[in-house]
C-alpha cells in the first residue's frame, strides 16, 4: 500500500494569513464541549500487547434432597473469553519556513493546540461508538460474540437475557419504564438474578426536552391524575455524538456496566524541524481503545 501523501502549509496556500489587509482572520474560536466520555466510561491503562480476559461460572441454588439420599453435585464451569488489542490514532501537521515566518496572524503556530483539540474530539467519537454501534455485530461484540445490545445466550445452557427493545420506540414514560423493568431482571451467567439498578440516560440533543420532561416532573408528565413519577431526579446525559437522533440508553453507575476506555500510550505532542526543506512538522499520536466484555449494566432503544 502506498504512503498517505502529506501536504505542506506554504505561503501560496494561504494568503489570509500572509497578508496585512485582514483585520482579523477568524480561527475556531468557538467552545468545545467538555470531556464527555469521563461522565460513563471505566477508564484503564493496558500495560501490554493486548488484554484478555475469561470468566469462571459459579453454583445455581441447593437441591433438595430426601433422607439418606446422596448429594447432588455441580461443578464451576469455564465461561467465554475475549482479548482486546489497542489501536493507534495520529495526525500531523507540516508547514513551511516561510508560512511560519510570514504568518502574520500567528494561527499556524497553534498546531499542538488544535492537534490536541483533534485528539479530545477522537476520544470522543471512539468510546461513544460504543453505543452507536451497539445494536451490530460488524464493529465489536462482547465476549460472548454478540452485540452490545441484543439477545446474549449463556454458556453451559443457562438461558438468555435480552438487553435491548426488540420493538424499538419513541422515549416516552412507557418504553422507559419498560427499559427500567429489564434492568431489574438483569442476570449473572448463571441466571440468577443480579440488583441492578440504572443510573443515567444518556440520549442525543433532539432528545432533551423529553427527557427533561420525564425525569424533571414530580408527576408523571403522561397521566392527569397526579400519579408519582418514578424517574424523578434520574440523571440525564446529553451526548451531540450519538449518530442516531432518535436511540437512547440506559446505563448502571461505573461499577456495574463494562464500558472500557482503554489507554495503551497516552496522547503524546512532537515537534521536529527538517534540516533539508526546513519544515517545521507536528504529529499527535496515541494508542487506546473503546470496548466492552460484558454486557450487563446496559440497555439500548434504537428509538424510533
């Protein structure tokens, strides 16, 4: 495969900078959201070339036996894996000798930042891929090879659960007390039922009114007769990078969904001159990944 052809920032390319008839040159100087991901995802260092993970299945409940009858036994039963392996992410930037001299705006000089602003961005798309991509199996599955939100078989036989709307709706009090109900039900590998209890919504923009109308009345917004909302003081998270304007989530705190923001290399900012051509070049790399092993803690409404 060939190399990525890279360009060079030179004076040619851009005149608005070079020149002294431009009162000002406007240069993203809008805001950026905050660290959005630090609000859901479990953040962890990767000392090593991948991680791999298992998982040992214990006891159901007691037999009942009669007098003198032997014991019945069971045995612990080995579970799926998955290894997960980091990905590299990096961009640069090169600009002549002369476009760095002759800039009079001082913008190009502002590469690191806007590298670094490139990478925070990428932080985000990646770990909020996660949801976006968690009705398919075409990005990444968990360790038992299905999707984040889909119907997951126990191994050994012990049944399945279901963690996603089968018939995908609107966000109204009705879909979400249904995704409320499916997160009691929740189970270990084994089928026993496990106390989960969902924490956070996290919807796209068009969402928000909704939701703050379900979680932020006292009583519940659909019905007349004043009856107790239960949602009342959930959190809500309003994330601009879901792709879909109409899916929303349901998450458990930190402790109980396996979200993963995984760190291989942190961000790193280099700069370096060419002595040949006298460029001036800046790179941003980074090694991380986003991804799950289980599924438990979260539960998907495509939406509709």
């Amino acid at each position: 495969m060939a190399a990525p052809s890279v360009s060079v920032a030179n004076t040619g390319a851009f005149s608005q900078l070079i020149s002294h008839d431009y009162k000002k040159v406007f240069f993203d100087e809008y805001k950026r959201y905050p660290e959005l991901y630090k609000a859901v995802a479990n953040i962890s260092k990767m000392d090593s070339a991948y991680e791999r993970e298992g998982e040992l299945i214990g006891f159901g409940a007691l037999q009942k036996i009669g007098e003198g009858q032997p014991i019945p036994s069971d045995n612990l039963l080995q579970g799926n894996a998955k290894t997960i392996y980091p990905e590299d992410f990096a961009l640069q930037f090169q600009v002549s000798a002369n476009m760095w001299d002759d800039d009079q705006k001082g913008h190009v000089k502002k590469a690191f930042q806007e590298l670094s602003k490139a990478a925070a961005y990428t932080k985000e798309l990646k770990f909020w891929d996660l949801l976006n991509s968690g009705f398919v199996t075409t990005v990444r599955v968990g360790s038992d090879s299905a999707a984040l939100f889909s119907a997951h078989t126990y191994p050994g036989g012990y049944g399945s659960f279901s963690n996603y709307a089968a018939s995908a709706g609107s966000l109204s009090m009705t879909t979400l007390q249904a995704a409320r109900l499916s997160f009691g039900k929740m189970t270990n590998s084994r089928a026993i039922p496990i106390p989960m209890e969902p924490q956070i919504l996290v919807i796209p923009p068009e969402l928000e009114a909704t939701a703050e109308k379900l979680i932020k009345s006292k009583y519940n917004p659909e019905n007349a007769n004043q009856q107790y909302n239960p949602f009342n003081g959930m959190q809500y998270l309003v994330v601009p990078y879901l792709t879909s304007t109409t899916a929303w989530f349901l998450l458990g705190g930190k402790m109980d969904h396996d979200l993963r923001f995984i760190v291989r290399k942190a961000l790193a900012l280099e700069s370096t001159d060419d002595f040949d051509t006298r460029t001036a070049k800046f790179r941003a790399v980074m090694r991380m990944v986003t991804d799950f092993i289980r599924w438990q803690g979260t539960y998907g409404n495509a939406g509709a």
